[in-house]
C-alpha cells in the first residue's frame, strides 16, 4: 500500500514564509526592547537638557524639579495654546521666557510618556545645575536624535505578534499536515483517508474539479457525503485520484490536443502550478 508524504515545493514554500515571519518577529521585538527605547531615551535627554537651558534662561533652574509629573504634564497640556502664545510675543519679556520653559517641559515629559519613564524618579533633580553641564559636556559633538512618535514603539509590538503568530501557525500547519496520511491501495484503487475511511470508484458520484487549477478537489460520494483534498501539500495524491477517476461510472475520457500527445503524465500538474504564478 502506497503512502503520500509532503510536497517538497510547498514545503519549501512554507518554509520561506516561516523564516521570513519569524525573522519579522525577531526584528520588532529588538525594535521594541533596545533600538527604540534607545533612541527614546536619547530623544528624552536632548528634551530634558533644552528644558533645563530654558529653566535656566528664565530664571527657574533651581525649582526645574517636577515631583508629580503627571500632573503637570496634564496641566501643561491645558495650556499648551496659551503659552505658545505668550512665547512668540517679543514684548513680553520674562513672560515669554516662562512660557518657552514651560513648553520644553511638556516636551520632555512627553517624550519620558512615549519611554515609560515618567515619574518622579526621572524628573527630580538633586543639584539641577550639575545636570545641566552634564548632558551639555555628553552632546557636544552630538546632532538632535529624532524623537519617537506616540506609536513608534507600540507598533513594534505588532510586528513581534504578526511575526511569531504567523509563524507559530506555520510550524503547527506543517507539523498537522504531516501528521495526516492519505493511503492507497493499487489492486483494488482504495483510497484510505487520514479519518480512516475507505473510498473506492464505486463510491464516487462525482470528482468535482471547480477548484482545480487551485490544486483543490472535492470527491462526493454516492451516499451523499464529500470529501474535499488538498492536491498541493501531499503527493502523489492527485495522480491517485485521476486513476480513480477513470473507473467511476459515466466517466468519459477529455479530448486530447494533439499538440500536447508528447506531454509527460506529470505536465498537467506543472502547467496549472505556472498558470497559478502568471495569471493571465
């Protein structure tokens, strides 16, 4: 009795979309856990060290501590039009400088928000001054790093659960497919399903072939069951099911192109597979 093992060219296939899903997965979760938060942090320093030069320009380097930093963020953003206002005023003076301060400060609490760093332990200053000169002297020869958008990093995480899901599906579809055994006995043309049931051409009513250029078959039985097969993962399944075509009850043989009597038995097979690559 002949036993049907996997397709090597969908397996092959398979196994391409599996590394290149997995290889997206790989590469959102390091965006995700280093390149991102990295750059967050960077884009929150350059904000904290312009908030801590505005503080100081206004005057209020010794009170830049901001010890509920969701509050403020909260009230800032409030008054974000309001001071954006007072801050292009040239007649305002001090005003207008206090209003620069306070919008770099939403700058950089926004930017600690996009890092998950906001709280009190990353916007207090032991000796405000002393940080200042700290991340001038660590900028120096530095360019302004692009801030991070809201989604920057939420989006990696998609990428990690299109990544791994699609190829957790993958491993599971391979490992399911071969699992499943399709069986055939020559002398009596049996098909034995992976279910355990036997078909033979005497059960066959009808060898559906709507769906064949898409390797898909569907066998409907006399009693008024059907069985549909999956012609691409496992071979030679479809050679199998032609032969037991051949001895259902009214079947009657296509006409041949003469153009095509040299054609070996397996050309049917390729054709449809570079019909299904170029479509026309």
């Amino acid at each position: 009795m002949q036993e049907t093992r996997i397709n090597n060219k969908w397996s092959v296939k398979i196994a391409i979309f599996f590394v290149a899903l997995a290889g997206l997965g790989l590469w959102g979760l390091y965006d995700a856990l280093i390149k991102y938060p990295a750059m967050g942090e960077a884009a929150a320093e350059w904000a904290e060290r312009e908030y801590l030069a505005a503080a100081q320009d206004s005057g209020e380097l010794l009170v830049a501590s901001v010890p509920d930093p969701d509050a403020a963020m909260r009230d800032l953003r409030t008054q974000k039009e309001s001071l954006q206002l007072e801050s292009s005023s040239a007649a305002a003076g001090g005003q207008a400088r206090r209003a620069i301060t306070r919008l770099k400060r939403l700058e950089w609490l926004e930017s600690l928000t996009i890092i998950g760093q906001l709280s009190a332990e990353h916007t207090t200053f032991d000796d405000p001054q002393d940080r200042l000169e700290t991340l001038r002297t660590e900028h120096e020869n530095l360019n302004q790093p692009k801030p991070l958008a809201a989604y920057d990093i939420p989006m990696q995480w998609v990428f990690v659960v299109v990544g791994f899901g699609g190829a957790s599906y993958l491993a599971y579809l391979m490992v399911n497919v071969s699992r499943r055994k399709y069986r055939y006995e020559e002398e009596t043309h049996t098909l034995k399903l992976p279910t355990g049931e036997s078909i033979t051409p005497d059960h066959i009513a009808e060898v559906d072939k709507r769906k064949w250029d898409k390797f898909i078959v569907v066998l409907r039985l006399k009693d008024g069951s059907s069985h549909r097969l999956d012609l691409l993962r496992y071979t030679p399944l479809e050679e199998w099911i032609l032969e037991m075509e051949k001895l259902t009850d009214g079947y009657e043989a296509p006409e041949e192109d003469e153009s095509s009597d040299e054609d070996a038995p397996g050309d049917e097979t390729a054709k449809r597979e570079d019909q299904a690559a170029h479509p026309s």
